[in-house]
C-alpha cells in the first residue's frame, strides 16, 4: 500500500494554487513526484497514475485550501486524512521550509503513523459553518458603522492647552 502525501500551498497572486506531492513506497523510499496544479481533472490524473484508488492513502495538512480536496479524493474512492500541522513531529534546527521538503517529510511521518488527523466536516456542515462565519463577519461591520470613528479635534488634534 503507498501513502501519497499531498501538500497544498498557498500561492503568490495571481497565480492558481498548486499541490506538492510525495509517495513513501512501503519498501522504505520516499520520492517527490513534483507539484500539480489544484484543480479536480489534475487530481483525478494523479491518481489515475498512481493505481488502484483502495491501496492509495493519502494525507495532506489542513490550512488555508480548506476540505474540498478532501471532498475530490474521497469521491475517487481514496483513502484520505487531514493532520493538523501544528502537531507534525519537527527536527530542531529544520528551519528551511520548502513545499517539496515538507510533502516527503509529511509522507514519511504518514507512513510512520506518527501525524494527528483532524475532522473534517461534511459539505453541508461547512457551508453552515461559512454562513455563521459570514454573519458574524457582517454583525462585527454593522457595529462598527454604527459608531462613528472619533475625529482628531475629539482627542485633542494635537493642539496645546494655552
């Protein structure tokens, strides 16, 4: 059974989000297999290319991309889990971080079963979760529009007392 590793990274603007990926063999080889571009169709290729969907797990941490890749492997009949990164085991002293050097040490500890997944909601609890999230957001800039920042001549304009 392999443990593919994806790791999806945040990207600079105007450029669409990518994933790096690394497979640990169970003969002890961790390779990197590059990076891919976030979308459904170059995901679906991966795996594909990988073999059969019941002998793939795959990992990946959890961060700004939030669960629909999750969502897309799970569909494809992958085994998949999202670890919490801040419980991912670190080296003292490893302070270059690379998406290439992070997906192969992720797969590693995969394989290793030394990663924390986290749970991950279904669809419909985190389309409720964003609405809450949105609300809050909205009642937070209604309350701020409802009190008038105070202008300098209030506190005090930076004139002296004569």
């Amino acid at each position: 059974m392999q443990a593919m590793l994806i790791r999806a990274a945040s990207s600079p603007k105007g450029m669409s989000p990518t994933i790096a990926v690394a497979v640990a063999e169970p003969d002890g080889e961790v390779r990197s297999l590059g990076t891919i571009p976030n979308r459904p169709e170059a995901i679906r290729k991966l795996v594909k290319k990988l073999g059969p969907s019941p002998g793939l797990r795959v990992c990946y941490e959890a961060g700004p991309c939030g669960y629909v890749l999750y969502w897309q492997l799970t569909e494809l009949e992958v085994t998949c889990e999202v670890v919490a990164p801040t419980l991912v085991p670190v080296k003292a002293g490893d302070r270059v971080k690379t998406d290439r050097r992070d997906a192969a040490k992720l797969a590693r500890s995969y394989r290793a079963g030394d990663l924390t997944p986290v749970w991950v909601p279904a669809a419909a609890h985190e389309a409720l979760r964003d609405l809450v999230r949105t609300r809050e957001a909205a009642k937070k800039d209604q309350l701020r529009a409802r009190w008038p920042r105070p202008s300098s001549r209030a506190q005090g304009g930076g004139q002296t007392a004569r």
